[in-house]
C-alpha cells in the first residue's frame, strides 16, 4: 500500500505543479511539492528509504519536465537522505519540525541548483544575491506553509500503517 500511495503523491505533485502552480506562482515563483513530499516522507520512512523517494522522485521529475537528466535527482537524493537521517532525532508528531526542515531544504537545494546551471552554463539573469531575494525567499515560505498542510496527512496515514513500517534499531 505504501508504495501505491507513494506514486499518487508523485503523480499529483508533478501535475499540480507542472499545471496549477506553473501558472498561478507570482512573478514566476511557484513552490515544488514533490520536494515537500519527499522531505515528508522521508521524515517518516527514514535514511535508506529516504534516499530511495529522493532518487525515484527527482528522476520522475527530470523525465517530465525535460531537465537534463540528474539534475533533479541530485537534489532530491541528498535531501531525502538527510531529511530521513535528521528525522531519527526529532519527534514526527511535532509539525514544526517537518516545516522547519523543508525550509532548509529548499534554501539548500537552490543554492546547489543555482551553482549547478552556473557549472553548466545555464543562462541564469539573476546574481545569487537577487536570486536568494526574489526566488528561494518565496518558495522557502511557499514550502513551509505546503508542509503544514501536507505532513499531518501524511503523518496519520504513517500511524495507521498505511505508509511505512517502524523501523526501530536493535540493540
């Protein structure tokens, strides 16, 4: 069940955001829910599993939307990882934590991005400066407040065992 549900949230976060928030983010911005997916269940699932969401969603999202290919799954693999990593020492009921996490993330991931079309030369019109004030910014809060509605969802899912089986580690 775990897996099935795991695919709807990637096929929706990819067509909200290839359709809805394409259209609809202001002066182009326009949050990446499959980040805030990933994150989020890598909070619940954990490292290794996480790592795996972070891979299959970044090259789902590179197939789709023409980028070359890795250039998504090499932010999202790191990501999910260090979501799933970080997740072993916070609480997962408390919701701060989860939006607090895809804040960083997202600051993060753009940054790598921005140097990364720069190594590439991807014509890029804004400094990093301009780009931190006028892209990661919004979509920083855009993430957070996404993470707020999405994880509780996700969260009691988690519960029922509709999701993930608890990992403890023996010892």
């Amino acid at each position: 069940m775990a897996y099935l549900i795991t695919f709807v949230l990637f096929v929706v976060s990819l067509a909200i955001e290839g359709s809805v928030f394409a259209l609809a983010g202001p002066d182009g911005v326009h949050p990446d829910p499959l980040l805030v997916v990933v994150v989020a269940l890598a909070v619940l699932a954990g490292m290794r599993k996480g790592a795996v969401l972070g891979l299959c969603a970044g090259l789902l999202q590179d197939i789709i939307f023409g980028a070359p290919l890795g250039f998504f799954a090499a932010v999202k693999l790191p990501v999910g990882a260090l979501a799933g990593l970080i997740a072993e020492d916070i609480y997962k009921d408390f919701i701060l934590a989860p939006m607090l996490l895809v804040a960083f993330f997202t600051l993060s991931g753009d940054v790598f991005i921005y140097f990364l079309a720069k190594l590439f030369d991807v014509p890029i019109v804004f400094s990093l400066r301009a780009y931190l004030q006028n892209y990661i910014l919004p979509r920083m809060l855009m993430h957070f407040f996404l993470m707020g509605l999405l994880y509780p969802f996700l969260y009691r899912a988690h519960k029922r065992k509709l999701l993930f089986e608890e990992s403890y580690l023996e010892e």
